[in-house]
C-alpha cells in the first residue's frame, strides 16, 4: 500500500501548523490564546450577559469545528488531535475566554471521548461557577437505530444545529432557551452519508480502511466507522435515493413543509459530483411536496481527503428557518 | 488501472446535471435561460447602464467560472463541457440576456478553444450592435516566461482579477475603465501551482495523466498541462517556497506593499494542509516585509478531484484593495 500524498511537514505538527494557518489567514474574525493554542475564540459575538456556546471536536473535519467560530454561531473551539478528542483544558480555556456570564452552552458531536472530556470541563468550569451544559449533536442515521437516537453520532448536520443554537445566543436568548433550541435543533436534523474511498491520517499516511475498487460504504461515519451496507458503487441518483429514502422514513414530513439541506462533501469529492447530488434531491424533495428553504453546497464536515459525501435534512418549523436566517460571520462560513 | 469513483449518473450528463443542482440550490443567486440552458445569469446585478461582466470556459473547475457570477462579480457566465470551452452561442445568449447597454466585458482564462469561441460570441454581438471587448486572464507563472505573459494561461488567480473587473462594473464605471481595470488586475496577479495526483473525467473515468505515487509536478496546469519541475515530494513549507520563489521574483514587491493572497485546493486537497501552506505563505510574506491585506483559503479553482494547491497573491495598490473590499454576493463566494 502506498502512501496517501499530503502537503503537511510533519504529521505530528499538522494541527498546530493548520492553527498557525487559520490565525494568519482571518485574523478579523479568529484569535488563538496566547496561554491554549488549542482554543479558537471569535473575535466578535462573545459580549456580556450573551450565553457563550464552545463547539470542538478532533481535527480533520474542517471546516468543521472551527470554521463555524464567529459572530452570530459558535464563540469558541477546542481543537483536538486528528480524529481525537480535545482534552478538557482548551474547553475550559476557550470558555473561561468567551463567556458573558450567563452560562456556557458545550454542543459537539456525540462521540466517547469527546464526552468525557467535555464532561470534565463542564465540571471544571462549575468549579469556577460558571453554569454549563452540553448538548450532544447526534444526526447521524447510520449509527444506530431510530429508536436509540441519543447513541447516535454528530456529523454534517452539526452546521445546521450549531447555526441555530448561535443564532439563539446571539439574540440574547437564556442559556434555558439555547439549550432548548440546540435540542430541538438536533431532533429535527438527519444525515446519511456514503464513502467512496479511505482517508490517511497525517501521522500515518495510511489508508484508515480497506474499500475495495468499485465498491462504496453506506452510512459511513467520517472516521471511518462502518456504515450499514457495504457493495458496488451505483449511480449518483441511486445513491441519493437511498440516502434519502432512510432520512425521509424518519422525518415524517408533510407535503407543504420545508427543510434546509446540506450536500457536503467528505474531502475528496469536488464540487461537480455534489451539485449532481443535489439535483436529485431536489427532484425528490419537490415530489414529496416539501419546499426547500435553504441548501448548502460544499465541504462542511470532512475526513481529511476522503472520497465520498453526505446528505443532510433540517426539518424546519418557523424557529428554526428564523434562526437559519439570522446574519452570522465566521471565517469559514456566512448566512443571512 | 482502475477506474476513479465518481458519484455521477453519465458521464455525458455531468455538465447538465450538475447545472440542475446549481440552478435548484441558488435560486436566489442565479438563474439558467431557458432558450440556453448553458448559460448562467446573475438574479441580481445586471442593470441599465451597467458594463456586463460575462465569464466562462470549460466545466470540472468548480466554483470557477460559475460561481463567481453574482451581485458585484460576473453578471453571466458560459459553461462548456468538461475541461473544453463552450461554443460561442451560450457567450452570446448570455451576454445578451444581462447587457445593460454600456457594453460587454468577456474575461477568461488565456486558452486557445476559449479565444476562438468568445471572439465568434464577440463578433456575433457586434453585429447586434453591442460592444464587446475582452480580457484575458494570464495568471499562472509556470505556463510561459516572465517575457512572454500574454502566452500564460489563466488559472486561480481568476478569482482575484474578476473580483477587482466585477466591482468597477458594479461602481458603474464605463466599459473602457472595466477593461483598464481588469488589465491593471490581472498584471499585478501570479499562480502558481503544484500537483499531486491526477484527476480524471467523468466520461473515461480513467487519470488525465501519470504522476507516480510519491511524485509532484509543480507548475502543472488545472488541465494537466506539463508543469516547469517533476521530482519527488517535498515538505509543504519545501513545496509553498518553490511556489513563492518564483511569484516573489516576478512581483517585485518592495517591503511594506500589500497582496491578497489566495491558497487554493485543486480538488482533492483539503482546508488543513491548505492552512499548512498559508502558514508558511504568512511567514514569508511577514519575512519580506509584506503586508497581507486578505487570505482566502479553500477549493476556490479546482481541476475535478485532482490533488494538489496553488498560491496565487495579488501586488494590491489603493484601487484594487477597494475594489477586493467592494461588497459582492455570489452563491458560492462572497466578500465585503
């Protein structure tokens, strides 16, 4: 097995160099702590009495967490190893950085070692006696059944959740109410994903899994876990209509109703393949009677170079599409 | 050799369903014409008495051309298919369907097949009686000597150059001082690029070329035009020197002048070894005394799944830092 090219230096300071990267590239919107260069705070938002919201996660993923860093959506990420958990000290930097005194709300994906460690930093910053709650992100269909929804894993639609919870913060709202929000947020996200190739990480430059020439992954996590049906690679629109299939089957909306959609691509996978994707989905979505108020295009929530792409449904209600639309400004990502 | 995944449908159907997904995703953005569904047109922008900004070229660059058309930037853009330009009639529809009678401003890359067709579309407008003139973009440092810019090829630093045409249209100047602009632009405009894998159409589904595993090529065109230097692959600050070297000794930046800078994916690359190389690209620049006035880092001129960056910077003055920082609101790109 070859090794996967990569323009880095040194795997081990990959993410550490990326910082140095970001910082250097939007310094009006990001700043690094002088004393965690882990944590990523925005440079605007965060303000008195405004609830602060810390996303994070593993690196790999970006834009994803720390692209979604700024006015209007998350004030702060703690940034992990590639694939690998933050340790609590940067969650609780980050939000010791942003919080305005009116709680601090951790939302990220829901994955084992980021709990654990965000659960510390929440009991850190307790002991400070600053109020925090978590709300775990967990749209990702594949992982488990319907009916166990909080085993489930945080994928793509974490930029619609965050999105709205920002929005929510940004309007001044109590930690009770963004809390409320992301939850309500996040039961009404659904994404099914399907891979076409492995990634390497930076330290390895090693396929992280072996899929065979010709055969794609249903329901892939973006760490390479299995998915639920492995077999020969089929047509875009046949893709599309299984993924589909499974999230409408959940959704259960009526004709008449609206969703924001996500066409998001692994890595690899250019924006061509994503936009013939969507013009599926539109079909499907315009046959179902649902009204599409938003889409996004475009590598959101990656696995470094994976080939592959996922497909993300909000359902929406009139909170959700208001919050949608409310202006935010990140580095990395703008609405309204 | 194996076939590359794609999440296509048909290979002969790429082009025209992924325009499908671009018109049902950015309905507010722009808009296809129905008597030339190969055209793309701005919703908003075009106006009486505005110079018309048309763009185009061949497919499988994504977001170039068809991303930048937008309130501010391009007002129209032609679509070939897959790395071939379009034929002169989608030029001509669309010039015609956003002309506001100040004349018609063709601004492309420097490729023969486009320099044929848009001057057919600019022949077949003059005898409407619409002024046409165009530009060509020459941006790619690798592709000819310093001595011979007019034979270089347009490549990311598009971006650049239709930003800076598209905002003096956008502030009404008349068609002669567009076209002022967009030279003065794209002289003061350098790419250049580095690949690492090939890429491969959606009708073969076979590589466009060979580059061994472990090789790079710099220099290489977003088409797999031969590029200046073959060897083996170097760390990213190695590779992101060897580019700057050979931008900076062209500009001939003296210290304290500013540049907009753009690291840009070919495909396949993602944001984290992008930001690698904006990182050293900031160290140099800080290191000669530049002053770097905006980064933008991302998949913003790409050669389908192809692995590899470009950096391109931009020697700015007081007018085309203006006219970078004119507001502007594309589906795919925005700034201000």
């Amino acid at each position: 097995m070859t090794e996967t090219q990569k323009l880095i230096n040194d795997g081990n300071r990959a993410v550490d160099e990326m910082l140095a990267g970001i910082a250097a590239a939007h310094p009006h919107h990001v700043a690094r702590l002088d004393h965690a260069p882990r944590a990523i705070i925005a440079r605007h938002g965060p303000r008195p009495g405004k609830v602060a919201i810390v996303v994070g996660g593993g690196s790999g993923h970006e834009p994803t967490f720390l692209g979604y860093v700024g006015k209007g959506l998350a004030d702060a990420c703690a940034v992990g190893n590639v694939f690998a958990s933050p340790p609590p000290q940067p969650a609780v930097d980050a939000a010791m950085a942003v919080h305005g005194g009116a709680g601090v709300l951790f939302l990220y994906g829901n994955y084992a070692g980021d709990v654990m460690n965000f659960d510390m930093a929440s009991e850190l910053l307790e002991m400070e006696g600053i109020e925090a709650r978590t709300v775990l992100t967990t749209d990702d269909v594949a992982s488990a059944p319907a009916g166990e929804r909080d085993k489930r894993r945080g994928v793509a639609g974490n930029v619609f959740i965050f999105k709205a919870a920002g929005a929510a913060a940004d309007l001044m709202m109590p930690l009770d109410e963004v809390v409320r929000v992301a939850h309500h947020a996040n039961a009404r996200t659904y994404t099914m994903g399907v891979a076409l190739s492995a990634c390497s990480l930076p330290q390895t430059r090693r396929p992280n899994f072996d899929l065979p020439a010709g055969q794609m992954e249903i329901g892939m996590g973006i760490h390479g876990e299995p998915g639920v049906r492995r077999g020969p690679l089929l047509p875009a629109n046949a893709v599309a209509d299984e993924m589909l299939d499974a999230i409408l089957a959940e959704m259960k909306a009526d004709p008449g109703d609206e969703v924001a959609v996500l066409v998001n691509s692994l890595g690899a996978t250019p924006l061509m393949e994503l936009y013939i994707l969507n013009a599926r989905v539109a079909e499907r979505l315009a046959a179902a009677g649902l009204k599409v108020h938003v889409t996004l295009v475009g590598p959101y929530c990656t696995s470094l170079e994976m080939a592959g792409a996922s497909i993300t449904l909000m359902h929406l209600d009139d909170e959700l599409k208001r919050l949608l639309d409310h202006p935010c400004d990140c580095a990395m990502f703008r609405a309204g």
